[in-house]
C-alpha cells in the first residue's frame, strides 16, 4: 500500500482550492509581472512545452473509461500536471519575478501534489491494473518505456476534456505580457 504525504482532509480541503488559488495566481502574475522581450521568448518557449504535453494528455485521457497508459501516459503518470508546472515555470521566467517563481512552486507543492494524490488514491479503486502501471511508470518526472503502449491521440478527447480552455488562458496569459512590454 502506498504512503501519502499529505492527509486526506487537507488534501480534499485543498482540491477546492485549485481553482480560486489558480486566480489569485493570474492575479497575482498581472500585478507582478515586469516581461522584457527576452524573458518573454524564453519564457513562452518552455510554457508551450508544457502546453503540448497538456494537448498530447489530453488527447488519450478517457477520464474513470478507461486506465491511460498511451502517449504521455507511457512516460509519466502525470502529464497534465507535469505540462502545468512547465506552463507557470514559463510564465515565470517571462514575467522576471523570482517571488512569483517561488509562489507558483509553493500552489504546485501544496495544492497540486495533494491532488495528485487523491486521484492515485480514485484510480487504484476504479483500475485493478494502476498498481502494476504505478510501479512502472513514475509519478513526476519521466522514464523511456520498454514498449509503445496502443492508443493514438484522438483529438476527440482533447474536446471532451476541455484542454482547450488551457490554451485560451495561456494565450490570455502571453497577450498581457505582451501588453505589459508595450506600454
């Protein structure tokens, strides 16, 4: 049986955080933010990364359908969240502020990891087989799989799992730094 950091109650207390936590952050990165174009291109640069790991995710995410193990799922257990944490490293790096670097660490540590555990927690009792995928597959960061598992993208499930929203606020996210260089 795996071990958990973080306490049930605290982890589900902070799982209705995520969103009104998520605002505070982009209010936050407004306010905050002080881009030059340099920091701007490096900064987009990694936060598309983690935009197109989101996108593959998405794309093979039959969410409590079926167990994901294809595309991103083969490399990580985690891709979405791994691509969050590339979008606000990038985000970071291009508004220039080491403070909003160091809060956005902070929500993804205390927020995010405990999500990460409640849902461990939802699939080893909705899949039968996540505990031999667990043992295989590491929960953040990556590892090169021995084989290519079936599924393909399909771009069908991008839609349903509403990926897109992510990319309407990252674009929302880069217009306002754009704006905050221009004026």
């Amino acid at each position: 049986m795996p071990r958990y950091l973080f306490p049930k109650p605290y982890a589900d207390f902070v799982q209705r955080l995520r969103a009104p936590g998520g605002f505070a952050l982009v209010a936050a990165f407004a306010y905050w933010s002080e881009p030059t174009l340099t920091s701007l291109t490096i900064g987009v640069s990694l936060a598309i990364g983690g935009l197109v790991l989101r996108g593959w995710a998405a794309g093979h995410l039959s969410k409590n359908q079926r167990l994901a193990t294809s595309g991103p799922y083969a490399f990580t257990r985690n891709p979405l969240y791994m691509g969050t944490l590339l979008v606000a490293a990038g985000l970071a790096i291009a508004s220039r502020q080491v403070g909003l670097a160091v809060l956005f660490a902070v929500a993804f540590g205390l927020i995010y990891l405990p999500a990460i555990e409640l849902e461990e927690q939802h699939l080893r009792k909705l899949f039968p087989d996540y505990e031999e995928y667990a043992r295989h597959v590491p929960r953040l960061g990556f590892r090169l799989p021995e084989q290519r598992a079936g599924q393909s993208f399909q771009f069908a499930l991008y839609r349903k799992n509403e990926e897109y929203k992510a990319a309407a606020g990252f674009l929302g996210g880069v217009a306002l730094l754009v704006w905050k260089i221009m004026r």
